[in-house]
C-alpha cells in the first residue's frame, strides 16, 4: 500500500471505531428505540460506519468474489444513506412547520403583545 492508501483506510479505520462506539454508548445512555430522531441517528451513524468499514476490507480483498459482494453490500449502502439523508430532510421540514404553526397560533392568542 502506498501512503495514500494507507491514510485513506486509517481514517476509515477512525470513521468505523467512531461509529461504534457512538453506538454503544448511544445504546447504553439513551432511549433512541423511542423516537423517529433517536433511531435515525443511530441508522446514519452505523450506515456510515459500515461505509467506513467497507473502505477497510475493500482494501484487503480488492478482487474476486469477496470484493465483488463488498462492492454490491456499498451500493446498497449508499442507497441507504441516500435514503436517511432524504428522511433528515423531511424532518427538518416538518419540524420547522411544526414550530411556524406553533408560532402563528401564540400570535392568535389573546393576551398582552410579546415583548421584543
């Protein structure tokens, strides 16, 4: 391996062991079987761990069948995350009209005006 490759599957290296630990601790700390966002981060972050891992074995099977599975296994990855990146998306938006939906109904609301 040349030293491009070698810093390449280093910081994936760093991308995969990053992600699982997120995810232990992720796991062990907090309830995010519970809500939509608490299981989307935890989907992202091992969707994007296994990326990371995929670089590492890519690496030491780069031909044959192993490489051939591998290489099939990202681009469902890929379409994976392209998929929680659109979900992102969409939460985002609903949250954003959630909270002008709230704000317009505070506006209709009788009371003395907001303070500035």
């Amino acid at each position: 391996m040349d030293w491009a490759q070698t810093a390449n599957t280093t910081a994936s290296a760093l991308v995969a062991l990053a992600s699982i630990a997120f995810a232990v601790v992720y796991h062990l700390h907090a309830p995010w079987r519970s809500t939509p966002v608490g299981r989307h981060v935890m989907t992202f972050t091992l969707a994007i761990g296994a990326l990371g891992a995929y670089t590492i074995l890519i690496t030491l099977w780069p031909e044959g069948t192993p490489a051939a599975v591998l290489r099939t296994a990202r681009t469902v990855l890929l379409v994976l995350i392209a998929g929680l990146v659109v979900q992102r998306t969409l939460m985002v938006v609903r949250v954003q009209h959630r909270g002008a939906l709230l704000e317009a109904t505070r506006h209709d609301q009788p009371g003395p005006p907001p303070h500035a």
